[in-house]
C-alpha cells in the first residue's frame, strides 16, 4: 500500500509500506477513504514532536471502512462505515473510567504519533471497538472526517471547560481550525456575544460566515480596547485560547471579566505569564485540556442532524496519493488561504 511517511524533520514522502496485519485480537484494520491533515502534522514536521520517529506513516484523523476485524472486536465487521477517534481508548484503564481518554494507559495519542497513522491506504486500529464510531449508511465523510479532531477539541477544551452559557460574551482567540470548531460548537448554547480575534483576514472572513458576532484584526494591538468597548467595559466571560503562544495567552487574561473563565486550548512550546498580580481578585477560572474525545458520540448526533455543518471548515480537498501537494498548501495556509485540508482516496 502506500502511506504518508516521516523520515525526521523536514523529510515525508509518499511510499510503498507493507499494508498493516492485525496484531491484536483488539485490532481492525480500516481501509481510509477520508484523511484530513492536523496542524499536529506540521508541529511534528518541525521536529516538535520527538516521540515520532523516522518511518512512521502520520495522520490521526480519518474516515474509513473496515477491512478486517481482530477475534475480539464483535460490534464491527467487514464493510462498516467507521470514523476514526484521534484518541485511542481501551475503556478499561483507570483513566479511560474517568473519560480521561487521552491519558489512557494502553492508548491516548497514538496514531500517527507512536504507532503508524492514517494517512495511508490502510491502517491499523488498536482497541477498535472503543475507538471507532459506527457511521450510517450515507453520511458524508467530508463533514465527519472532522469529528477526529478538531470538533472535539473545540468543544472539549474550548466551549465545556469554558462554561460557556446562554447570553454569554465569548472571546476565541485565533481562528484556526481549531478556533473556528469552538466557534461552531459555542454556537449550540447561543451566547449574545461570539468575537473572534486572529491576525489573518482571510480566517477572520470565515469566522464571520461560520456565525461570529464581531471579528477584531489584532495586528494593530488594539483588542482589549474593543472588547472592553463591545462589553461595556466588563471583558468576555469565557475566553478560548485556540493559538499556544505566551503572546496569546496574555491576551485572554486581558480580556477576561471579573467571574469569568480562561479556557487554554493552545499546544504551548515555552512557558508563559500568569498575571496573578492583576488577577487574584477576580475569581477567575483558568483550565487546560488534551482532548478526550468524550464527546464523540454527542457531536456525531449534532452533525447527522444538521445542527452542525463542520464541512464549511475544509478550504481543500486533494487525492489521497497527492498528499505531498496537500502538506505544501497547508504548509502555506496564510497565502493558500487554507483552513482544513482533506485527502481522499479514489
Ligand atoms: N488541547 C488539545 O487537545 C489540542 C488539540 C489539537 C490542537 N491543539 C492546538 O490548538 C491550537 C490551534 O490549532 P489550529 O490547528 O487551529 O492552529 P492554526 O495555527 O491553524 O491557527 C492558529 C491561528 O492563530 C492565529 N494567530 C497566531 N498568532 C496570533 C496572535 N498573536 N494573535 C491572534 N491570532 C494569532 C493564526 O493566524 C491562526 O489563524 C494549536 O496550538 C494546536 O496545537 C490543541
Ligand atoms: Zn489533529
Ligand atoms: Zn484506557
């Protein structure tokens, strides 16, 4: 088969692979007819991610269908239609009792990332019973493809640990893909106010169509004073950290009011501020998170209703076996105007 391979920072190429066996009685192998491209990818492009090592086939978000299941695996069978869970979990360990999914002990982050991924052919998929989500008959893989990742994990770490409320003022700062899913999902508790700050028009134009209230082009260094202006001097009541830089993460203490919450979803590199000298007072809340996927099943029901349509967050879609042209393009997301980039298999 042939697979999306990382050979060490820098270094992918699309290769020949032997196509996966099943190692477990746990295991079904997927055949991918969906793969989408993470952010997560390019961090580990840098070399940011030293867990991943040279030969391993990336990608942790796909749809799929299985092609053979393990002796243990009895709730799927040859032929099913399955998304794919960027977090893979046994169900069993101490962890996975808590719903903590992505701390467990025999799965979490693995695709892609300790074990090979998705973005190939065909994959391998530990403890499938509990990591796949049966799909019905038609449903659309553009629009579950992103019910992986980032729909999740906007909704996990953003829009829940925020508390976020009916009449709230909600601030999302950056408007990633990632920001853009805590956009679409905050949506379901209708706050009175959804602002999205980012330094790039074209994702801010997005943000606009997807339902935001106001868009605010930080360049200018201004977005505390129009934030300030648009809550009558309060702040924002949840604020969603959706960049991971020490820059951003001051700014949502900025812009947070007095009761409010600090919801950090940003992968952060360096260490950052906490402003406790301004903060202590203002019994404010600050959480962080790796996504569980927890609510997997909740948002596919969101999706199939058409509550949610996560499709307007793809900007494109390549051949599965062009995926070095796919990396490039969302390598240059600024000038490609890219958001969510998806392969396909024909
Ligand atoms: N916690 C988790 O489980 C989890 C899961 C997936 C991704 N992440 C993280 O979420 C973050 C967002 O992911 P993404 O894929 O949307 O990333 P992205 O890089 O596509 O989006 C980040 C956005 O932030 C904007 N930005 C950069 N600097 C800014 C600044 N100073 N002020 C305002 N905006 C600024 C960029 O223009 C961009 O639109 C990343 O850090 C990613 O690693 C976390
Ligand atoms: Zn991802
Ligand atoms: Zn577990």
């Amino acid at each position: 088969m042939k697979a999306l391979v990382y050979h060490g920072p820098g270094k992918i190429g699309w290769e020949e692979k032997p196509r996966p066996p099943l190692q477990e009685s746990s295991d079904a192998i997927v055949r991918i007819t969906t793969a989408a491209i993470c952010g997560t990818d390019l961090h580990i492009l840098k070399g940011d991610v030293p867990a991943v090592t040279d030969g391993r086939i990336l990608g942790h978000e796909a749809v799929g269908v299985v092609e053979e299941v393990g002796a243990g695996v009895l709730d799927f069978k040859k032929g099913d239609r399955v998304l794919v869970s960027c977090i893979t979990s046994c169900a069993k360990c101490d962890y996975c009792r808590k719903a903590m999914y992505s701390h467990c002990r025999r799965g979490g982050w693995i695709l892609g990332n300790t074990i090979d991924g998705v973005q190939a052919e065909y994959a391998r998929i530990p403890h499938a019973e509990t990591s796949l989500y049966a799909l019905p008959a038609g449903a659309d893989d553009d629009a579950f493809v992103m019910l992986s990742d980032i729909l999740p994990t906007g909704f996990e770490c953003g829009v829940l640990n925020g508390r976020v409320q009916p009449g709230d003022c909600v601030v999302i700062v950056g408007a990633g893909p990632i920001g853009l899913s805590a956009l679409l999902t905050a949506r379901l508790y209708s706050p009175a106010l959804l602002i999205l700050i980012d330094r790039d028009e074209n994702r801010l134009t997005a943000a606009k169509s997807l339902g935001a209230t106001h868009t605010i082009n930080d360049t200018d260094g201004r977005a505390v004073e129009q934030v300030l202006a648009l809550t009558g001097g309060m702040g924002a009541d949840a604020v969603i950290e959706a960049v991971g830089l020490p820059a951003t993460f001051e700014l949502c203490q900025k812009l947070v009011a007095p009761g409010g919450r600090i919801a950090n979803i940003g992968v952060h590199g360096k260490s950052a501020t906490l402003h406790l000298e301004t903060l202590w007072s203002r019994t404010i809340t600050l959480t962080t998170r790796l996504v569980d996927t927890a609510t997997t099943p909740m948002l596919l029901k969101a999706v199939l209703s058409g509550r949610i349509d996560p499709r307007k967050l793809i900007s494109h879609r390549f051949a599965l076996e062009d995926a070095m042209k796919a990396y490039d393009a969302f390598s240059n997301a600024a000038e490609e105007k890219a958001l969510k980039v998806i392969l396909k298999a024909r």
